[in-house]
C-alpha cells in the first residue's frame, strides 16, 4: 500500500551552505595533511554501502546523478534546454539530487511535506522516509537522453525512483515498508529476523556489520537465509560455529557468507593502508590495524578492538570515526550503518578553549560543591563526513563495556554546528533584529558550546542529597540525559554574561554587550524551534534519535519556561495570527534573567502546556528543510595535500561528490 507522491515530495528551497574548514586544515602539517587525506578517502569509499543499507535503488540512483552531471559539464542551463526540460523541473531535478546526496540516499529522517514529524507508534521514534523528485517522469526522462549511460540508468531505476510503495524504513513483509538491510525479493518479517538474530547471539556472532537475505524454497514452503557479512575477503568464518551453515527454529537454515559490499571495502581498506604509513603515534597505528582486519575479515570483535585503541588516543591532532556505528536506520535497531566523520583539531580555537579550562574555578565556584573534574574535550572542524545526517557531535563508542572499561569520547564539530546558509529562513525573531542575530550568531556560539561542554558539564551536581550506593543515573534514569543537557544549556546561559570569559575569546567593549544580547534570543529562538520535536500522542518532548540535539530539546524547553516565568518585563513572546515573535528586554538579562537561571539549575520543568502546544503547530508550519551542506575535497597535487572548497549551491554540492570519484 502506498502513499500519495506529493506528501513524499523532495524538500524545495532547502537553505545550503559550504563547510567552512580552510583556517583548520591550514594549520596542519604535510603527515597531518596526507593522514587526514586518506581517512577522507577510506570514508567517502564507503558512501556506496550506506547507499545500499539504504534501499535496493539507492546506489543506480546516484550513479544516475553522476553521469548526469558529467553530462551537463556544470553548464545545467544548456543542458536542461538542449533536452526540452523547462526552468522549473530543472530546479526540481538539483534539489532531489542535492537531497539526494546529502541524505547518501533516497529516504529522509521523520519529516512529512507538512513539516509533522511521523512516529512509530510503539516507541515514539520518528519514521524514515522515502522522498522523490517534484519534477514530472517525462522530463527526468529527457534529461536521461543525454548517452547510453544515463539511458541505460534511467530505464534500471525510473519506477523505483517514483514509487510510492514501499515508502518507508520497514520489513518487506509489510509491504509498504523496505530496508537495505534485508536485500531480498521475497518478504520478510520481523519475526523471521528475530528467530535468526536469536540464533546468532547465542553463537556470540555480533551483527553491526551483516545484512540478511530470504529465498524461497522451490522444492518446499520452508526459507532459505543468507547471513551477509561486510568484508572485502571471503575466507573468514566466526570460531564459534562449525561450518557456515546454522540450523534455526522451524527447519530453516542460514548460511553465513563474507563478502558483502567487498567491491568498496577493498578501496577503503587501500587507503587506511595509506593512512596507517602517516598516523601520529603507536595508538593510532593500532587502531588503524584493528579496523583494516576487522574490514578484511568482517571479524567484528576487531572493530571493538579498534574502537579501545580510539578512546585511548586521546587529543589526537586528527580525530577519525569510522565503520558500522549507529543502528538508527536498521528496523531491527542493531545493523550499524555505514559512517565516517574525519575532524582536525581547530588549534587557534582551542587556545581559548584551553585557557577557559585552565581559569575554570574562577567561573564556576557558584555552582560547584566539590572539586571540578575538568572535561576531556577539544575543537573540532570536519574535513569530510559521510553520514545521513550531519554530524554536530557525537559521543561514542556504543559498546557499553568499552565505556565502563576504557572510556568513551565526547566529540563537537564546530564548524558544522556553526555553519549557516547565508539566506537562511529564522522564523520568530523580530525582523528588525535579523541582521543583528546574524551577524553575531557566530560568536555567540563559540562561547555558549565552549561554556557548555567544557564548564557545564560536571557541574553543579550536588552528591549530599544521594543515600549510600545511590548514582545519578540510577536516581534520575531515562531523564539523566535531558538534566545533563539543561545543567550544561543553563551554565552557558549564565556565564555567556561573564565579561572575563568574553574577553578570553577577545570580545570586549560593546562587542561583548552585542554577543551577550544577541545570545539570548539566538538561544530562546532554537528552544521553540525544539518544540517541533513535541509529540502530541504520548505528550512527549524528545528529539529525533540521530540529531545532534536530541537529549536537550527538553532541557532547552525549559529554560524558555524558566525565563518566561521571570515576568512579561523580560520576555514575551508574542502571538498574531499564525506566528509568534519573541521580545526581550536587552536590560534586564543580567539583573533579572540570570539571577532566575542561577536558581533555577537545581530544578527542571518540562510540561508543554496548552499555550506552547499551540505553538507546536505554528513552529511546524514554519519549519524550514534539512539544511544540505557542501563539503570539501582534499587532492594529492605534485606530492602536495590540497583543499578544495566549493560554493555553497546545489550545483557544487554535486559537483563536490563527482569529483570524489567514488
């Protein structure tokens, strides 16, 4: 059953901006240069197994829109006249493709055409969604004319690129639903996955990296299943089973089989081998070594090794993710998809940094009653990312036993966070202060994340009101993280007032009277923003899993709530119609709304009540799209590391992914 195609209509309008990582990359020495080069590589070689965890069309799909851009030679305009297509479907074909690109894939994470997140209705978890393109069958079928490439592509994936069955992330048994996890022409269940999951955990055989196949037999009614395990060579087979083939519940049998996406495995393996001649110390080399097996065999207890040899390295100059990592877009919610995130150390930027931690008992004490355990964080700028949503930050590894045992890290990539398209859309501001917001939105967010990771947390947490053997986590539970998050949020609202933290991030005079203002509407404008997150069947505020933002938008929420109940002489905000505006009185921030916060960090509101539920429905309506973001490109020129950045336009965007030649 499907859907009808203008509620899967691709994003239109969407606001794009380029990553900006030239200061970053300009500081890193020619090792640091090729090291960073070819873990870029390695990422980006795996883009095509994130195409295919994705759906079964994905990958032609993006070959369709490669040739069709080696086609167009960047002069779309001629192109698109020589083929008969008009202006408007032009548009609407770079805006899929751009889409397409920035998703590495056909399907998007919970936002229908109306702006409403969908959900699951068991868990509250957001639907991922197919989209498609706006222009019509005919004229994607002129543009397609171009050589027998693009035709050959075209007749392989038309249907599939416009059907609106299946449309979502799902189980092919029901029939609406797909997954690039479970590649198969005959339906599967939930139940027959869990049966052969079941049978695999018993066997100890961890599955971040396999996918699952179904045959049906001619000869009977019983299945036939085919574990498919990532790995560019074919030999390895788990100690704990005796032959490849395991017999399940129900006479079923499942074969085991290495090899899966082996074609971009081999490349990425070729450049960790590259990248393991430049690493910066023994740790890095090891870790290097662990995945390169673990991506060789498809053994993933060497994945786990490698991610142990990650959390030890602490500081690095150059942090790298990469390999199978979150299970969002597995149905199951187990199969990791393919990510890589290659960051650099913002050196100038971390100075400050350094110096905020180094003078930290001289901002905190008002919220510390024991000694202040300083954070183990650092600037980062990424130089590529390949990833179906944007990496603002993260903090791994997801095995829990490394965590308890070696540790994790907690990362944020700045130069992504801070990255706005320059026509941006911000709803809610008042339109005389616009331009103010965005001229000083960057500097605001330099102080408010440094604030925030490297003072806010692990402060303010108050152990004599715990029994014995009582914990934080185990007091508070699935709340933890939303109190972490508005401790943190509520800190750096705070000392984004303190005049010496300002002037250690050379902000001074009424530059710093203009970041302080600016600071708070900025913040209160991304708290209503979050109330699109609200979810009015279960009543719950909560983020989408994979945004870099989900464990605070309940703490955001309130603290808008907690300035708001200062009274109307400091903040309103104002309703007319189908829009609200938010009105701060600029004087009273330091006398009254920061003295309010101070109090307010040992307590947390976050009902929605009937006002703001109102509000749910206005911010929906004036949601913008995803933002898609252009990413640079390294090259090895005449032995020479080079970085190249392109313009912040959809046709760059293609043009970045072409010239990565994957």
């Amino acid at each position: 059953m499907g859907v009808s195609r203008d509620t899967l209509f691709a994003d239109t309008d969407a606001p794009i901006c380029k990553i900006p990582c030239a200061t970053a990359f300009s500081e890193l020495n020619q090792q640091e240069r090729l090291y960073t080069h070819h873990m870029c590589r390695a990422s980006f070689h795996g883009a095509r197994v994130l195409l295919r965890q994705t759906s079964q069309e994905s990958e032609e799909i993006f070959d369709l829109i490669i040739a069709l851009s080696k086609a167009a030679g960047g002069q779309w305009g001629q192109f698109a006249n020589s083929r008969g297509v008009s202006g408007d479907d032009l548009k609407y074909f770079l805006e899929y493709a751009s889409m397409f690109l920035g998703n590495v894939g056909n399907y998007r994470v919970g936002h229908s055409n109306s702006g409403e997140v969908s959900y699951l209705s068991l868990h509250s978890q957001p639907v991922i969604q197919k989209f498609v393109p706006r222009l019509s069958t005919a004229a994607l079928e002129n543009l397609c004319q171009a050589n027998d490439e693009t035709k050959t592509l075209y007749k392989a994936v038309a249907k599939r690129v416009y059907a609106t069955s299946p449309y979502q992330y799902g189980f092919s048994a029901d029939r609406s639903s797909s997954s690039g996890y479970y590649p198969s022409e005959s339906l599967i269940s939930k139940q027959e996955v869990d049966a052969i999951d079941e049978t695999l955990f018993k066997h100890g055989i961890l599955l971040e990296n396999t996918r699952i196949s179904k045959k049906d037999s001619e000869s009977s009614n019983l299945a036939s299943f085919v574990l498919h395990i990532t790995s560019s060579e074919t030999s390895w087979l788990p100690s704990s089973v005796p032959s490849p083939y395991l017999d399940f519940p129900g006479g079923k049998v499942l074969k085991l089989q290495t090899g899966d996406h082996a074609d971009s495995l081999k490349k990425v393996v070729s450049e960790l081998e590259h990248a393991k001649n430049y690493a910066g110390n023994d740790t890095q080399e090891n870790m290097i070594s662990a995945l390169i097996s673990s991506f060789k065999t498809g053994n993933h207890e060497e994945f786990k090794r490698a991610q142990i040899y990650w959390v030890q390295d602490r500081s690095p100059a150059i942090e790298s993710v990469i390999g199978f990592i979150e299970n969002y877009q597995d149905p199951q919610g187990i199969r990791g998809a393919w990510e890589g995130i290659i960051a650099v150390v913002n050196k100038i930027q971390s100075k400050s940094f350094t110096e905020l931690v180094e003078r930290s008992s001289e901002f905190i004490s008002a919220f510390e009653t024991s000694e202040f355990i300083k954070p183990d964080f650092t600037s980062l700028d990424t130089i590529g990312f390949v990833k179906s949503e944007s990496p603002a930050g993260l903090n791994l590894p997801n095995f829990e036993d490394i965590c308890q045992t070696v540790g994790s890290k907690n990362l944020e990539f700045g130069n992504v966070d801070n990255a706005n398209p320059p026509d941006e859309k911000i709803p809610f501001i008042r339109e005389e202060e616009l331009e103010f917001m965005r001229e000083y939105r960057e500097m605001v967010f330099e102080v408010l994340i440094a604030c925030h990771e490297l003072l806010g947390y692990g402060s303010g947490r108050v152990t004599l009101w715990y029994k014995h053997g009582q914990t934080w986590s185990a007091i508070f539970g699935a709340d933890v993280n939303a109190l972490e998050e508005c401790r943190a949020d509520g800190v750096s609202l705070v000392l984004l007032t303190d005049e010496r933290i300002l002037k250690i991030f050379w902000y001074s005079g009424e530059v710093a009277k203009h970041v302080i203002y600016a600071g708070y509407p900025i913040f209160l404008y991304r708290a209503i923003k979050g109330l699109s997150r609200w979810n009015p069947e279960t009543k719950a505020l909560r983020g989408i899993p994979i945004s870099p933002l989900s464990n605070n938008v309940s703490g955001k929420f309130a603290l808008l709530r907690c300035i708001l109940n200062c009274g109307p002489d400091i903040l309103r905000i104002k309703e007319r119609h189908d829009d609200i505006k938010i009105v701060l009185n600029e004087l009273k921030i330091t006398t009254h709304a920061v003295p309010t916060l101070r109090k307010f960090l040992l307590k947390l509101q976050i009902d929605v009540d009937d006002t703001f539920a109102r509000y749910h429905l206005i911010v929906l309506a004036k949601e913008s799209p995803r933002i898609q973001y252009v990413q640079p490109n390294t090259f090895v020129e005449y032995e020479e590391v080079n970085l190249r950045e392109y313009p912040a336009t959809k046709e760059a965007l293609i043009q970045s992914w072409v010239e990565r030649d994957i």
